[in-house]
C-alpha cells in the first residue's frame, strides 16, 4: 500500500510512524517532510498548499490513501481536488472544514444548532467593533478573535477596554494577521479549564478517541504566550459524565448539523471546551489532528491505522472499533530559544542516539540535516519526545529523562507537562 502524509511537523511524523506498521508492504510518502521522517518515508520537497501539485504527484505513483495532517490545504480545498481524481483522501472537504477556517460560521453554526458555546457578536467593521467596546454593556474580559486561520496566533484575550481597542486595531486597521481579521467576533470570556476532545467521523458514525491534552502557553504554569502547544499527554483529565456529555451535547450535534448542512464531515473533528461551572462549552473547533496530541494518540493507539482512515474516508466507520493501550503517553515539546515569538534556527542537535529508558519515541518537527549528516534545527518546535509509561507518572518521568538527553543551544522547553492530570488521575478519572 502507498500512503501519502501531507505536512511537515511532529504531528506527520507520528502519524507516518503509525502508518508506516501495516501487515502488508507500505510504502510512506510525505510532503515535504522533515529530516526525522526521512527515516520512516520517502519525503518529496512540495509544499502542503500545493493542492494541485500534491494531486498530480499522488495521482502519478498510485497512491492508496493520502491523510492530510494542517488545517491550510484543507481549508483550500485539497480533499475536493484529490476526489475530482478519483484519488482516496482522508480530511473533511473544504466546506466541512470551514468550521476551523471561519471562526464566524463555526460560532454561527453553533448558534443554529444549539451547541453550547459562550456569547458572541460579529463585527465587519473596526467603527463598529470600536463602538461596541465603548458601550457601558460590555463586560470584561472579553476575547477578540480574527475570523480567519491565523495559525492559532487570531485570538487576543483582552482584561479592558484598552486592550480589547489595540487588539481591534491590530486586527481590523493594522491587519496583523491579513485578511484573516477583516471580520472579527467579539466573545463572552469563559472561565473553567480547558480540555481537548477529539473524534473520527465519516460523515455520520462518530467514534471518539482517548482523551489527550495539549499545554498551549510557552512557560510553566500557564504563563508567558500562546503557542501551538509546547506538550501533551493521555489520557487527560476527564471524568466519564464529562466524557459523554462533551460527545452527546458537542460533537455528535456537530457531525449531524454540518451534515443537515450539506457539509458532510469526513475526517478528525478536533473541539476545544471549556468546562464552565454551567457545563462544557465549545471554544472552536479544528479540522484536523491537533499538534502535539496526535503525538501522544499514535502511540497509544493499537493496531493498523490505514485501514481506520480508508473507512472513515469512505463512509463507513460502522465496522471499525478503535483500540487503544491502557498505558500512558506524555510529549515534551524541545523548542528553539526566541520561540514563539522569533525562533533561532540553525542550531545542532545532540544526544539524538542516546539511549533512552523505557519506550520512548523523538517525533521531529523543525529539522533539517546538514551536509555532514548531523541533525540542525530548522523553526520554532524542533523535537517531540515522547514516552510511554504504566500510568501518566511514569510516561511524564521517562518523557522528561529522555528530553534531558537532548540538547541545542538555546533549547527550551516546560518543565510542567502533565503536572496537574498526575494528581488529579490520582483520584480516578478516565482515559
Ligand atoms: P481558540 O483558537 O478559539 O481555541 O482560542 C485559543 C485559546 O484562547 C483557547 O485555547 C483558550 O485558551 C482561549 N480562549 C478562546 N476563547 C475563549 C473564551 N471564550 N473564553 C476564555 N478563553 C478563550
Ligand atoms: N495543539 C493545538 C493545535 O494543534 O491546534
């Protein structure tokens, strides 16, 4: 079988690791790749928005399966260009994704079908938004968000009327972040903790995945700025009533709304809750696998995952059941000095080779190879390491001895991941 992985970070590499173990001969192809997955795939130098190029290059070697790992060729249409072919491709279309692409119509579709999410108002215009701010009903903090994709950089948390104009102006006058902030929400600030949920879906089965959960800010303790996510671990801290009722009150309405819509959604739906004293409410959803939870959901998932994507792509989950290790899995993001807000690149990396104690797996994301063979770092997230342990101590201990194996100068990374669902699994929750 031939499998194409589209993208280029830790997220591909994990999910062309997994694909990579099949009973049958693979042959594991990525676009374009990183020098970690050159080890388990042949990597080919196009780039994930060439949606028509990734086509032609799929269709040429008879490619079996392609599964698109970032949200920007989905949001321009690579699953309606591949199917146009005839050419089988795990991701929603460009339409179902919309509810990642558009903040606006993911809100608005909520609204429609009574999914529980905080109060919002739209604004087309920084008068206005401005004025909105201004008016004595607005209630603070509130949180701005641009309506397009803005590599998770779009939402600003604002604690008064002086941070919620600036960030109004970066977004709509400034254009910070392009046309992505030429519409923005202006929405209820919720309070709670957050949590991860994702589920497959081939349009109307929704099968749920163990419970994973990312770190989003830089520092320890949730301090310092947001990033794409600096770790992760699994299971998380979700009781079972949480569980279910995330799956029966979110993401089941979600998958049988779009698909009332016409949106039909094939792929990873991936939502960001907030458990509020009301219950849990939906911050966004994303489309896609989120970087770096897959890392810790592929190792702990068991047996092939083609077969999985290849029924969720054709519409029919009903004969897949997913099974997964009781053991758990934790991911320590290493990234470069200056990340996120200007990474250095370019620099070394050692101890690779090392050996580690107990399972434990380095996923790539930002490297390169130099032409004397030794790995160089290339971005912001460089490295993944990730360990399997008996219960969440023993992965977060393991993922921690591994990581301090490794080194780069400037090299940072939290010290914290993982920390509070130790103790809280502690007192029986699920995963
Ligand atoms: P999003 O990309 O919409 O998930 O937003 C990024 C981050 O901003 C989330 O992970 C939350 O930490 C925070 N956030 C977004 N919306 C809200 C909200 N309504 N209330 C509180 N925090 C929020
Ligand atoms: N880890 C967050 C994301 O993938 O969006």
């Amino acid at each position: 079988m031939r499998i194409l992985i589209i993208g280029s970070g830790g997220r591909e590499h994990s999910l062309c690791w997994k694909l990579a173990q099949g009973e049958d001969k693979r042959e594991i192809y990525c676009a374009p790749g990183n020098a970690g997955i050159a080890g388990v795939a042949r990597c080919v130098p196009i780039e994930p928005s060439d949606t028509v190029e990734l086509a032609d290059f799929a269709q040429g070697i008879s490619v079996d399966l392609t599964v698109v790992g970032p949200e920007v060729p989905l949001a321009l249409g690579i699953v309606g260009v591949f199917k146009k072919r005839g050419l089988r491709i795990f991701g929603p279309s460009q339409k179902a994704a919309e509810i990642e692409g558009s903040k606006i119509f993911s809100k608005q579709f909520m609204l429609r079908h009574k999914i529980p999410t905080g109060e919002f108002q739209v604004f087309e215009s920084d008068a206005q938004a401005l004025k909105y701010i201004k008016s004595k009903e607005t209630i603070f903090p509130v949180v701005i968000k641009a309506d397009g994709l803005a590599a998770g950089k779009g939402v600003i948390i604002a604690k008064d009327r002086k941070q919620a104009q600036k960030a109004i102006e970066l977004m709509m006058v400034e254009k910070k972040f392009g046309s992505a902030g030429q519409r923005v929400i202006v929405e209820e600030f919720l309070q709670g903790r957050e949590t991860s949920f994702f589920v497959l879906s081939d349009g109307s089965r929704v099968l749920p995945m163990v419970t994973c959960q990312d770190h989003k800010r830089a520092l320890d303790e949730d301090k310092g700025p947001n990033t794409g996510g600096m770790g992760a671990y699994s299971p998380a801290m979700l009781n079972q009533e949480m569980f279910k009722q995330i799956l029966n009150d979110v993401m089941i309405p979600t998958i049988s709304g779009l698909a009332e819509e016409g949106r039909s959604y094939r792929g990873v739906l991936y939502a960001g809750i907030m458990l509020t004293d009301k219950g849990p409410k939906a911050l966004e959803f994303n489309a896609r696998f989120g970087d770096p939870e897959c890392q810790v959901l592929m190792p702990r998932l068991k047996g092939d995952l083609a077969p999985v994507l290849h029924a969720a792509a054709e519409g029919r989950l009903d004969r897949v059941k997913l099974d997964w290790r009781r053991e758990a899995a934790a991911c320590v993001v290493l990234a470069s000095g200056g990340y996120p807000e200007k990474s250095e690149t370019g620099k070394t990396i050692s101890g690779l080779n090392s050996k580690f104690a107990g399972p434990v797996i380095v996923f790539h994301a930002a490297t390169r190879k130099n032409d004397g063979g030794q790995y160089i770092t290339s971005g912001g997230r460089v490295l993944n390491v990730v360990a399997l342990g008996a219960d969440l101590t023993q992965a977060v201990e393991r993922a921690y001895a591994a990581a301090s194996q490794i080194r780069f100068e400037g090299m940072q990374y939290r010290s914290d991941i993982g920390r509070e669902a130790v103790a809280v699994l502690k007192g029986g929750a699920r995963g």
